[in-house]
C-alpha cells in the first residue's frame, strides 16, 4: 500500500513522522503542504475520511492560526467556510496528513499510525 504523506519539511513532527515511515517499511508519495496546498475538494473529503471534526484539520499552534485568531472565530463559522480557509493556507492545515485508499491520519500519534499502517 502506498500513501500520500502530506507535510511541511521544516516541521520537527513532521520529521519524526517521515523517519517512522522509513523505518517501518511505509511506500509513500511525499507532498510539500505549503508548494501543493490541499484543494478545498481534497480537504471535504479527507475530512469525510477521517471520521473527524472538521476543526481537527487546524494547526491550532501555527502562527497563521493565532493571527487571524481562528480560535474565536472557528466556532462560529460552516463547514464550507471552514474548507475554502484551510485550502488557501497550507500553513493553517495541521500536520503531518497521511492519505490512505480508505482513511487519513491527521497529526503524528505513532500508536495510531502503528494500528493503521501495517
């Protein structure tokens, strides 16, 4: 099975998470989040993949995040106004995102990623 490992190669995490896909065996596709923004479609439906709340997609730590202080603001806003935000920044897309046939991986939790990448 190969994937598409979506990251940011400056982000420690995102690092770590490339490394563990090595040492495991993972084939991937390496996708530089910032270069290829995810699309407003890809978004929906990774989301929709996920099984996750749409707000789980934020990089709640980035800058770009705490300047336009989506925290406030996020609460308040539709899922599609959510969508079209997160694919006009790929800064403001939390990552590492790993894109499989049936399912994606938001973040790096090696538990997780060790039950789903076998």
């Amino acid at each position: 099975m190969k994937v598409l490992f979506v990251e940011y190669p400056k982000c420690t995490t995102c690092q770590k998470a490339k490394k563990w896909l090595v040492e495991h065996g993972v084939e991937f596709e390496d996708r530089h989040i910032v270069e290829k923004n995810p699309s407003a479609a890809e978004i929906k439906k990774w989301w929709k993949m996920s099984g996750l709340e749409l707000r789980k997609f934020f990089n709640t730590s980035g800058l770009k995040y705490k300047e336009l202080a989506l925290k406030d603001k996020l609460p308040t806003m539709s899922d599609e106004e959510k969508i079209k935000l997160l694919s006009s920044d790929g800064m403001l897309v939390k990552r590492p995102l790993v894109v499989m046939d049936d399912d994606v991986l938001v973040g790096f939790k090696e538990d997780e990623w060790k039950g789903k990448l076998k």
